[in-house]
C-alpha cells in the first residue's frame, strides 16, 4: 500500500501547501488550519503553519480585536495562538460582554461561534476566570441548543462530540479518526483533502503495525534470551525484589525489559535515575499496602501526595525519557528526579480518571480506598457528590497543566512535555465510559481496530 499511494500522497501535500500559500482573509486561514490539524495531517506543514500564524500574530499587536463580532473566529484564532505558543490573552473575548462582565445572551444562537468558544475555554490557565464563565457559559447553551429539532445533524454530531470529552481532552489520532468521517459528510469539503487524510491515516497506520509487530517480536526474544541480559537486569532488580517480591517483578516486565533495552542503547550513568524512579514506585505501593493492612483511610491531601506515584506513570515516563530524548543533559535528568509539574498533573489526572473508572470494584475486592471513598469519608458525604468534585478536581488539574505546557519553561525536548501530555488525555479516553483497561471489550477495544487494526475506507478515490 505504501509504495502505491507514496506518489499520490505526496502529489495531494504540494495541493494542500499551495492552499496554505494561497492569498485568503484571516477566517478561512484559520478555518483550513484547523481543519488540517483534526484532519491529523498539519504534521506535514509545521512551517508554513507557524509562519502563517505568526503573521496573523503580528498584525494582532495593531488591534487586539482583528475579528471584531466574530465570535467563532475569534475563538478559533485564541485556541490556535495558545496551540502553537503565542500569548494571548483572554481579552479578545472582551467584545462579546456586557458592562458587568458577563457574556452576551445575544450571542448564543451562532451555534458554530458557542462551540468554537466552548473548545477555546478548555485551554485555560491559572486565574483565567474569563475562560472559566466562557466554558459554563457555552456548555449550559451547547446543552439546550443540540435538543432543538430543526438543528442541522452534523452540526447536532459535533456538539455531542464536544459536550462528551472537550478536543483539548481527546487522543489526537482518535479524534482525527472520528472527524475523517464527518468531514467526508460535509457539503463543501474539499476532496483533496479528504483523500489526503485518508492516505495518510492509513500509512500512520501501517508504521503502527510494523511497530507493534516488532515489539511482539523483541518481547518474546527477552523471554529466550540468557546471559548478559538477565545478569543486567538482576543487578538492576536487586535492591527491590526483597521489598516487594516476584509478583511486583512480573507485573512490571514489560517496563522493565524496556529498560533493559535502553541500557543497552544509552549511557550506563542513566541507571541511578531509573533505580529512583523503580524506588519510588515501590514506596508508594509499601504506603498504599500500609494502608490496607490496617483498614486506614487517608486524608484526600494525604492520598494524592502518594496516589500520583503509585498510579505508575511516573516509571513508564522515565524509561520513555532514555527513548524519545535525543540528549539526556544533566540539568533535564535533574529536573526529571525532582518531578517537574507538568509530569505531576498529568499523573494525578491519570490517577483521578482511574479512580472514577475503577474505585468501586477495587475497594469491593478489597483494595486501598480511592479518592472518591476518602473525600467520602473525610468530608461525610456521598459517593455522587465525590464524584462530581473529582471531576472537578480534574478540570482544575487541567487548569494547572495548562499554565505549566503553555507558558513554563523546559529543560525536555517538546516530544517528552507531549508526551506528558499525552499520558492525561489517553487516560481520559480510556476510563472515560468506566473500566476501559481491566474491562477493555467493549470501547477500549474499538479504540485499538479503530487506531491498529483496520484501515479508514477509500471508497471510490
């Protein structure tokens, strides 16, 4: 498949580049930009996206409300702007209020200007209250406007998607899967691109599979293999199967034979980190194993401070760290022992999400309480309202995690802070409907044909 749609593929990105190039008002620039990058193919134009956005960027220095009373726009242009790093503040949504702050009713009936603004909202950072009325704002109108009947459908199927998980919130490739389908259904969508998007997913695809086959191979090759390998990973291993047992070493194999491979590949100074990193993981299960052997439930503050950890991802970072780094500088290892911000918010998100999921059936059979029991229990109320402050809990997790991606500066390459980021949106898919990974037969595993297994139908192209 890819030799024969190699040539095309490329015939339809010099198409698309000259539509970037084309001379156009700032509307349908920031119109086509969007729709490259849920399309899942503006990877292809980084630079001439960046160069178009910045030109937009400087002429806002000029006036701050370019896109005066055009709500969709404007949000749209505020999104892409924090997306690709620029600052901008949230008070180009200053036109769009009353004198008292609030915004205008006049405007929820554009639909498409509601919506825009509503994804917008999701972006917000620490004391942004602005962004905080505009996502209450457009998601109680977005809630009564997807119930009237003489709502055009596909615009009914967007805001349904939107008011499920926020686009800021989802998988990429996912979300670029699901809007491959809608734009095909779209009057005036231009086939080029659809075809593009096609071709590209299912080359995406295909480098997928190639991986996923060579992985299945590399695992059970470590399963044969003696000698060098296993004393590397006796010696790694030694200080922490006393504490914990052989059931922690199988649990944690596949992690662990990563490392092995890295060691192998990296500099052998990299092992005192990833020894940090299995330690700490190991104490925070010695807390939660405290923790159940004497039926104790902790504070919520007292929770989470372990919780973040234990949750795994912090390991799994770190070995991902010696993989996708192209330097490994003392200051980013440094950074990455002490637990930079961004590396906690996206775990605690995890381990939130997780406990929505899965609390409940852990702590039945017996498990250390969760989130959700222990502000049940220190705050004396129940489980529904638990729940709905771990929800909110998250968002304002989000909020955090946000401030720290868009304007904190780093020592890591941009792939490993994407990386982080991630990590809390793919938790947020899979426990989004409950158990999407100890239960993973029903929408985790539609997510994995959707995204592994089976290609996106070319039709008649």
């Amino acid at each position: 498949m890819e030799e024969k749609f190699t040539s095309r593929i490329e015939k339809l990105k010099d198409a698309t580049k000259q539509l970037l190039h084309e001379s156009k008002d700032i509307t349908h620039q920031l119109k086509l930009i969007d729709t490259l990058r849920q399309l899942g193919v503006a990877y292809h134009f980084e630079g001439e996206i960046k160069d178009v956005i910045g030109t937009i960027y400087s002429s806002m220095g000029i006036n701050i409300h370019i896109l005066k009373d055009d709500l969709f726009a404007t949000a749209l242009l505020f999104r892409l702007l924090r997306e690709y790093g620029f600052k901008v503040s949230q008070g180009v949504f200053d036109e769009f209020k009353d004198e008292n702050g609030n915004f205008l009713l006049s405007i929820h009936s554009d639909i498409k200007g509601m919506l825009s603004l509503y994804e917008a909202s999701h972006l917000v950072m620490d004391g942004e209250d602005a962004l905080d009325k505009a996502r209450i704002f457009s998601t109680n109108h977005l809630k009564t406007i997807f119930k009237e009947e003489n709502i055009d459908p596909i615009l009914k199927e967007h805001i349904v998607h939107a008011l499920e998980m926020p686009m800021h919130w989802r998988m990429p490739r996912l979300h670029t899967h699901w809007f491959i389908g809608m734009y095909e259904k779209e009057d005036n969508m231009n086939p080029n691109l659809l075809e593009f998007a096609k071709l590209d997913f299912n080359m995406v695809q295909s480098i997928y599979q190639r991986e996923l086959k060579q992985c299945s191979r590399w695992w059970a090759t470590l399963n044969l293999l003696d000698g060098d390998l296993s004393f590397t990973r006796d010696r790694l291993l030694e200080n922490y199967l006393l504490a914990m047992g052989w059931k922690c070493t199988r649990l944690f194999n596949t992690t662990n034979d990563t490392a092995y491979k890295v060691l192998k590949m990296r500099n052998v100074n990299c092992i005192p980190y990833l020894k940090k990193s299995w330690y700490e993981l190991c104490k925070s299960y010695l807390v939660e194993a405290n923790w159940a052997h004497s039926e104790y439930t902790p504070k919520m503050e007292e929770y989470l401070d372990n919780a973040w950890i234990s949750i795994s991802a912090y390991t799994i970072l770190f070995h991902s760290f010696f993989c996708i780094s192209e330097a490994t500088s003392k200051e980013a290892l440094e950074s990455l022992e002490n637990f930079p911000n961004i590396m906690r918010q996206s775990f605690l998100i995890f381990r939130l999400c997780n406990d929505l999921g899965t609390s409940t059936e852990e702590v039945n059979r017996g498990d250390v309480k969760k989130s959700i029991q222990c502000y049940m229990h220190e705050k004396g109320v129940s489980e529904t309202i638990a729940r709905e402050y771990i929800k909110d809990l998250i968002r304002e997790t989000w909020k955090e995690l946000n401030t720290n991606f868009f304007t904190m500066s780093s020592p890591f390459d941009i792939s490993f802070n994407n990386l982080a980021m991630d990590i809390a949106r793919t938790t947020q898919c899979i426990y989004e409907y409950g158990d999407g990974y100890g239960i993973p037969e029903n929408e985790t595993k539609d997510i994995a044909i959707s995204l592994l297994i089976k290609p996106i139908s070319l039709g008649t192209m």
